[in-house]
C-alpha cells in the first residue's frame, strides 16, 4: 500500500504545478493590485464613530462581516427549522 502512496506522490511531483497553483497566484496579484489603487484615505462611519481608514481596511472588514452573515444565516436558519420541527413532535 505504501508503494502505491509513494508511486502517487511521485506521479504528482513530476507533473509541476497544477491549475490551482496558478489560479492562486492570479487572486494574490490581483488582490495586490487592488490594495496598491485603493490605498487613500476615506471618511467611515460607524454607529456613533468616525474616523479616517484606507479604503482597503474599510472594504476588507466590510467583506468579513459579509462572509460571516453568509456563513451564519444558513446556521440559524437550520437551527430554527429544527426547533420548528421539534415543537411539532412533543405535541
């Protein structure tokens, strides 16, 4: 079993870099680029809060909180259905 693990490892080296690796590197060039045009300063407000931030700061943090609604509302969402769901049982 172990040579065919190895023979597989072997089989992969030698085929170099896949898609993957070069689709990576494109995000990270692309990323870079985006930081390096957005880098001026802008005005944010924040509840009772205003302050100057980069424009990247600003739109990664607004990217965060949206990936941690996307996240999160198929969580609660699913959690709701079971409470519903258990409710009509006990009756």
């Amino acid at each position: 079993m172990a040579d065919h693990r190895d023979a597989i490892d072997a089989a992969t080296r030698r085929e170099g870099r896949g898609w993957r690796f070069y689709v990576l590197a494109l995000a990270v060039f692309l990323l870079l680029l985006f930081v390096i045009q957005n880098s001026q300063k802008v005005k944010v407000q924040f509840l009772f809060t205003e302050t100057e931030t980069p424009l990247i700061f600003a739109l990664l943090i607004a990217g965060a909180l949206g990936a941690l609604i996307g996240w999160a509302w198929p969580h609660v969402r699913r959690g709701r259905r079971q409470e519903r769901e258990f409710e009509g049982r006990s009756d």
